[in-house]
C-alpha cells in the first residue's frame, strides 16, 4: 500500500504549510516523503480553472500529485428536483475539477434513506456520472455516510447495479469504528475500494509513557523496549486491526493520512509514524 496525505480543512493545511495551499504539497513531500493527496473540496471554493491548474502544477513540480478529490455527501438520489438536479449539476462540475487537477478519482457521499425508491434514483443518478467520468478516466468513489450507504452489504449492491469499471469505494476508518463491527465492515467494502482513508484523532506516545525516550540511556534492555514502543499508540481505534483487515481482503492500493485531531504537525507525524507501523508488520 502506498501512504498518501489527505488535505481536508485550512488548519490541517496551515500547519504544514504556513504559505498556504500552494506550498503544502512541496511541504507533504519533504517533511513527510509522501507522494500524493488527497483533496477536499473545502479548500477549493471559489477555484477557478486557472487556480486549479496552478495547484496541480504546484503538486506535479512537488512529485506528491493529487489523486482524490473528497466531497461532502450530496442529495443525488432526493426525490424533489430542486435538491437532485442542484446535486446532479455540481458532481459535473466536480468531475472536471478532478480532472484538471489530475485526480483518477472523485470520492462523493450519498445523503438520503435506505428505501427501494432512493436506492433506485441513486443507480440512475450514478450512471449518468460513472458515463461522464468513464470520459476523463476518472473513478467516482462512494464515501459510505449515514441512511443510504451505512450498510456495507447495500453499497456494494449499489456498485454492481451501477456496475463499469469506474464505480468503487472510499471507506474511512473513523465510520467503519463507528459500526458494531469495524473490522467486518472494512473487509466488505476495500474489495471494492480505489483508494481508503486512514483518519486518526489522538495518540499517546507509549515510550514518552514508559520514561524510555532519554536519549543517554545505555541500558541495551531499555533501548529494545523502547523500539518496540516506539510507534505511538492510536486510542480511539486498532489502526494496526484496520490496516490488516484490509489487507487481508487484497487491497494494495492508497492509504490516505487523515488526522482530524487537534495536535497539528505532531498529529499528523504521528499517524504517519503508526500507519507506516502497521503496514511493516507481519501479515
């Protein structure tokens, strides 16, 4: 798998890069050595198409290209017109975004309730966008939310009724911990994934814990014990868990670094450090 960065709101951006959006892709790369982002569309507002093209050239020169543009989830599939065509129209414009930033793929939520008649609007409304993508060679990726697309199983349903190549998954860690069983839930849907998002919230550095870090510490059992708590430890859910759950199902494809807690820079070094933690462990 391959560790990428997600960009999802000004402070996350702000604490890698104090230059702004422009400069955080060089700021990914050199301080972190990834190679790619993640982007929210939250960022992006008021972008025009030279904007746009300015950013992908600013990731380009970086070598951490962008390859996911995330929106927050759209009413496609309500049933009064003045919600679906509204959501319709902005998912086109969406499309050619991703494109001229580069992306392979466009990763969108669903809002509506799990009922026959929102799912079957949803196919129709996921056709029409699979056909256009299908032109860009863009990928459109369901974020699973709540209604609609909470269960698994009727995602995936959803995915072979759309059916084409270029309709997938972006599951998230943070919803799949939410369900009864996260490790079921990721194993159902990364079959299905183009890319996953690996969110985290806080850690606690086990090491600093233990009073292991003092760097005069010549004690040979002491520095062992210290190595092996060296990653820091995710409280709020088994990123170790989640990582083989979707490795053990065959997904070898962009784990995006997404912190949404509040320590900045350290947060997000220390997701890397335990992502990169779980991915070099034993299958």
């Amino acid at each position: 798998m391959l560790l990428t960065m997600t960009l999802a709101t000004p402070a996350v951006v702000k604490s890698l890069s104090p230059g702004g959006l422009l400069e955080a892709p060089r700021a990914v790369r050199e301080q972190f050595g990834l190679n790619g982002l993640h982007v929210s569309t939250s960022l992006l507002k008021g972008a025009d198409r030279t904007t746009l093209g300015k950013f992908r050239d600013a990731a380009d020169r970086a070598g951490c290209a962008c390859l996911v543009l995330i929106e927050p989830p759209l009413h496609l599939a309500a049933s009064r017109k003045r919600q679906h065509e509204p959501a319709l129209s902005r998912a086109f414009k969406l499309i050619e975004a991703a494109a001229l930033l580069g992306c392979n793929s466009l990763a969108i939520g669903l809002t509506g309730e799990d009922d026959k008649a929102t799912f079957e609007r949803a196919i129709d409304q996921l056709q029409e966008l699979a056909e256009i993508a299908e032109r860009r060679e863009l990928n459109i990726l369901i974020s699973p939310t709540k209604g609609l697309t909470a269960d698994p199983d009727r995602v995936t349903e959803l995915i072979k009724r759309v059916g084409g190549f270029r309709i997938g998954t972006y599951p998230d860690f943070q919803t799949a911990a939410e369900t009864d069983d996260p490790i079921a839930y990721l194993r159902r849907l990364a079959p299905y994934a183009w890319a996953v998002s690996a969110s985290t919230l806080e850690f606690v550095d086990l090491a600093a814990e233990a009073g292991l870090t003092d760097e005069g510490n010549e004690d040979e059992g002491l520095e062992a014990l210290a190595e092996l708590l060296s990653a820091p430890e995710h409280l709020p859910w088994d990123l170790d868990a989640m990582v083989e759950a979707i490795r053990s199902v065959g997904y070898d494809g962009t784990l995006a670094v997404d912190y949404r807690g509040t320590a900045g820079t350290l947060g997000i070094r220390q997701s890397c450090e335990a992502l990169e933690a779980a991915l070099s462990s034993p299958d």
